[in-house]
C-alpha cells in the first residue's frame, strides 16, 4: 500500500471511531460500483447516511472541506441512490456527511464533520 | 454568534449612501459568497479577503461565508468594500469583538496591507452626515478623510494592527508586517503648481482688463484673435486672479477630484479654483462626464467653482458644445448609464479661445487671409448661438504690438489686480446677498430691470442701441450685468454711464461672432 493509501485508510478508521461515538451504526465501508467508491455508510436513527472522509498530514495544501468540490458531492449523492439499488432497499431519508481528519502524527488528530452536505 | 455586522459606504457619483455589510458563517461546505449586487472588483475580494486575513495570522472561517451588502438593490463597485466584508466575517467568527458603528472604507492587499481607495473624501462626508462619525481608512488615505469636520478618521497600515484594536489574540495576529509606503503615505501637503503671472504678458491692456472684469463678475469669455496674440496665455492665468474658494466650495471640489483619484502630494483641501483645460479632440464623455457602468466626473465637473477653457473651441465638435448648455445653465451635470444616474455639479466659468478663421490670419485688416468669407463664416458659426448668448464678454484679442512687447516687467502682477477682483466679489456678495446670488453673471434680467434698475439717464446709451437694433433684449442685460461689475471694481455704488458704455464695448468688441 501507498504511504497516501495508508493515510486515507488511517483517516476512515478514526472517521468510523468518531460516527460510532455519535451513536451511528456503521453499516458498510469502502463500497464500490462503476461510479466510483463510497468511504462509510451509515445509519444515523432513520437517515441512511454516505460518508466521505478527506484526511490531510496538514493544511498546507488546503483544508480536507476544500477538496469536496461540487462535482464530487453530486457523485456522491448519486452513489447513494447506487447503492440503495444494489441493496434493493428504500431509503426515504438518505444524506451526505463529510469528514475531516486532519493528523499530524502528533497523536491528537483533529475531527471536523458536516453532515447533510449539498 | 455566527452573524457579523459592519458598515461602509457606497458611492452613487458624489452620493454616498450607508451600506450594512452582514457576513454569516454556515455550516456547510467552504465557500465564499458576496450578495447585493457587486460588480467584478467586489466579486475579486473574495479572494483579496481570503488571502489577507491568512496572512494576516487571522484565517478566515474554512465554511460557508455569506456576506450581504444591504440595501441589496443598490449597485456597488470597486474594492473599498474589501474591509468592511473582512471585518464581518472575522466578528462572524467571533475573531474580534463587535464593532459597533464604526466605518470600513479600505482596499486590502493579499499581504494583509491596507491600501487606499478613491472618492474617500465623499465617502467620509456621507457616513458623518449619516450619524456614522467613526471611520477607518488605510493610512494613505487618512490625511483626506480627516478633511471631513466631525468624522474621527483612524489610519491603519495592516489588517493585522486593525483586528488587534478590536480585540484579536495578539498571540496569532502577524504584528510584525510594516509594508513600505510605495504607494503613498500622504506626506507634507505639497504645494499646488502656482499660477503662471499676469506680469508676464506684455501689452494687451484691453485684453487684461477683460479679464479681470470676467474673473470679478465670473462671467463667461470667449478670446479671438490670431495665432501668437496670447489668447492661452491670458485664460491660463484667469485662475490665479480669482479669489480663493470658501470652506464649503472647497469641499465640493476636493470631494470631485477625490473621485477622479488625488495624487497623494495633493491630498489637503483644494483651496485654489481648479482650472480644466481639455484638449479639443476630447469625446462628449470625457467633458461632460460618462464611461462604462457608473458614469465618472468629467473635465466640465472637475472645473467646478473654476475655470474650463477651450482652447481652439470651434474646432471641438459641435455636439461636445452643446452638451456644455445645460450645466451652464443649471451648475450640473446628471448623467445617465445603464448602471444608475450621478448628478455631479459643474458651475465653471467657461473661457473660450478661437481663431478669427481657419487660417488664423484674418485680424486687423485681414490682408494676409486666404479664407472665403463663407469658410469664416461657416468656422466661428461652429460655436453655436444659444452657447454664445450665454457668454458675457467676447473679445477681440490683437496681436502684440513692437512698442508694448518692448517694456517687459512694466505690467501689472497677479496679486494686485487679484486684490481688485477680491475687493470687486464682496461687494456683489454684499448687494445681491439678499437675493440669494454671489456674482454678477447669476443675475436674472428682471432683478436687472426690478430691483437692480439703473436711472435712464445712466443707460441712455443702451436704450438707443436697443432701439436701433444693434442690441437684444439678451444682448441688453448682458451689458447690464457687465457694467455692475465695471463698477463694482471701479468701487461705485452703481454703474455710471460711463460703465456702460465701456461695457457695451467689452459685449461687442467681436463682430464677427455675433
């Protein structure tokens, strides 16, 4: 694996550490289509929740929220209409969250979410 | 609180009006949004913000920042908005504490810098005369906006030292950035350039005298003669034997040149009459005023309580002209665009210079000129006469004597015939004072022929032209008005017959434009 793979793969776990304390039950990670992946799904309550999680060493390239442009988010609400499909399940209330994680390997990695992005 | 609010203002020609600027942090993601109609350069200070607010140690929220210019319907333009945007969306983000009524007029440079912007010194009078007396301009500009009485101006060099005074963590803030002043700390107030001297025109006594009485009565003056008589000479020194402009007038002048950008040397107020010499391939727009979107003063508007001359005028084109009625007329120019209408004053006096014919050579006898009389005819016709009815004094102006150009140094300074005319404009102040004038040229012909009215014996001279057709009725209070200036420099009371008939003179000295 990549040192960028290893990163991002770092990220998602303390990403899913950080939704399992909200109280979200983790359902699927690292699903893939055609389309392209999606990180983490979840529900949250009712919600059936699409996750993305953007880590970054620091922000000297930008903050992770920078990197989610618009075309990404439609991807992503696409996939979650995917994935429903290939799940043959009917999701009334389904939203996008983005995750932060920005770790500088100082172990205090720090978590922002955004949740119903888009 | 997630909700900043700040203040600034918008310029609408010489208008300012009080815009809130409120900035809203979303829980969304990062992006920049300005509402309210901004145009292009606004738009760009999203990027100007972001980059000086990070490198001002002080970075901006990484979410969504709306920032809204209230009222939304006015147009707003240019980058003086950049702080005031910067200053809501650091309270936002609860950076800094509020900032109450102060405000923010100032451009921000991606090095967090503060840089000056134009029109800074109407902008000022409008917050004061709004009830937002605190203000906070960039340094550059601080010697200007502090013309303003009653406005507390404070200058800052960075954004950095600003959002420390309101209460930013000093521990982030990058305190140690000085820029250099390349782009203008206003220095000493430079000295404007002096008026070239009437002493240094040789002869021409009647032409001198001309001018004194137009710069005493400020009435309007066309010169013709041929080429080298000295027409520009005279008009350029016009200026300097005009009387210095008043505390409000000054005002008013400096607030137009501070939208056509001051040279940071000048920024003081402009107490000397500004002089516009335009030169006569000049389009409609650039006298008048215009240019895209907003329309910007013109050379007419930055002659205001001044002097516009018009060098070689029946070669400027006809329209151009014309276009000078209305403010010669009403003081002011309001000018329509597609973005919005500016009224901008524009009381000149208006000098203008031609050549008797296309040749120029067409004076005295008129033996060396080549042109037709149709082609002569057809020049000085290019001045239309509703212009000329408004132009009190046209004269003649021949070329130099042998005899006069040999005793250089014999004439008279500026300073004494400016103490005349100074002498000459508080009487007229004095008597038509409580008719709402200054000047002798404002005069209507019923004040003229009412209040104003001379004994028959005065203008029996007057009444006999009238009668023999060589005078108008217009023509006739034109002379009037003249010959209450006459008098008022000669220190009487009212115009003699004398008065009279030199003005009569001074009214018909050129036929050929008539």
């Amino acid at each position: 694996m990549k040192a960028k793979d290893l990163l991002g793969r770092h990220g998602e776990d303390l990403a899913v550490g950080y939704l399992e304390t909200l109280g979200m039950l983790i359902v699927e990670r690292n699903w893939r289509c055609s389309e392209g992946e999606i990180d983490v799904v979840a529900l949250d309550g009712d919600a059936l929740v699409i996750a993305e999680v953007k880590t970054r060493r620091s922000l000297d390239y930008g903050h992770p929220f920078e990197a989610v442009g618009p075309d990404k988010l439609a991807r992503l609400h696409r996939l979650g209409a995917a994935w429903c499909r290939d799940r043959e399940l009917r999701m009334p209330l389904r939203r996008v969250d983005v995750i932060a994680v920005v770790d500088d390997g100082g172990g205090s990695p720090v978590v922002e979410h955004l949740k119903g992005v888009g | 609180m997630a909700l900043g609010r700040t203040y600034s203002v918008a310029l609408v020609g010489l208008n300012g009006y009080m815009v809130e600027v409120e900035a809203d942090i979303g829980q969304s993601l990062p992006a920049f949004v300005i509402l309210g109609l901004p145009d292009a350069a606004l738009n760009e200070a999203r990027e100007r913000i972001r980059s000086a607010a990070k490198n001002s140690g002080i970075p901006l929220s990484r979410r969504k920042i709306t920032a809204n210019l209230i009222p939304a319907s006015l147009p707003k333009r240019g980058s003086g908005f950049d702080l005031a945007v910067t200053m809501a969306a650091l309270r936002a983000a609860n950076d800094i504490r509020a900032t109450g009524r102060t405000v923010f007029i100032a451009e921000l440079g991606l090095d967090g810098r503060l840089r000056p912007v134009r029109g800074i010194l109407p902008a000022v009078m409008a917050a004061v005369q709004a009830g937002y007396p605190d203000v906070v301009v960039a340094q550059a500009n601080l010697a200007e906006a502090s013309l303003v009485p009653g406005a507390t101006v404070s200058g800052y060099r960075t954004l950095a030292r600003l959002a420390l005074d309101f209460g930013a963590d000093p521990q982030e803030l990058a305190l140690d950035f000085e820029p250099d002043d390349a782009d203008g700390d206003a220095g000493a107030p430079g000295e404007t350039a002096p008026c070239p001297d009437m002493a240094d025109v040789s002869g021409q006594g009647e032409a001198r005298r001309a001018l004194e009485v137009a710069a005493a009565g400020a009435h309007h003056l066309l010169l013709t003669g041929p080429p080298g008589a000295g027409k520009t000479m005279l008009a350029e020194r016009l200026p300097g034997i005009l009387p210095d402009l008043g505390d409000h007038e000054s005002m008013e002048v400096t607030a137009i040149h501070s939208l056509c950008g001051l040279p940071s040397s000048q920024v003081q107020l402009l107490r000397r009459p500004p002089f516009e010499n335009p030169h006569h391939t000049a389009t409609a727009a650039a006298i008048i005023g215009g240019g895209s979107g907003l329309p910007r003063p013109g050379a007419a508007s930055r002659a205001h309580r001044g002097v516009l001359f018009l060098d070689e005028a029946p070669e400027y084109e006809r329209r151009v002209l014309d276009a000078l009625r209305q403010p010669l007329e009403s003081g002011e120019l309001v000018i329509h665009r597609s973005a919005g209408t500016a009224a901008y004053p524009a009381r000149f006096q208006l000098v203008l210079a031609a050549n008797p014919c296309p040749c120029g050579k067409a004076s005295g006898k008129g033996l060396d000129c080549t042109c037709t009389p149709m082609m002569r005819r057809r020049y000085l016709a290019r001045m239309s006469g509703p212009l000329l009815d408004r132009v009190d004094i046209q004269l003649q102006v021949e070329r130099v004597s042998l005899a006069d150009f040999g005793q250089a140094g014999a004439e008279e300074d500026t300073a004494s015939v400016a103490r005349r005319v100074r002498d000459a404009r508080q009487r007229q102040v004095q008597r038509l004072g409580p008719l709402g004038l200054e000047t002798n040229s404002q005069v209507s012909g019923r004040v003229l022929r009412g209040e104003l009215r001379l004994p028959p014996g005065v203008t029996r001279i007057l009444d006999h032209s009238l009668e023999r057709g060589i005078l108008t009725a217009r023509g006739y209070d034109r002379v009037l008005r003249l010959a209450w200036t006459l008098a008022d420099l000669g220190l009487r009371d009212s115009p003699d017959a004398n008065d009279v008939g030199q003005a009569l003179g001074l009214r018909q000295a050129t036929a050929a434009a008539a």
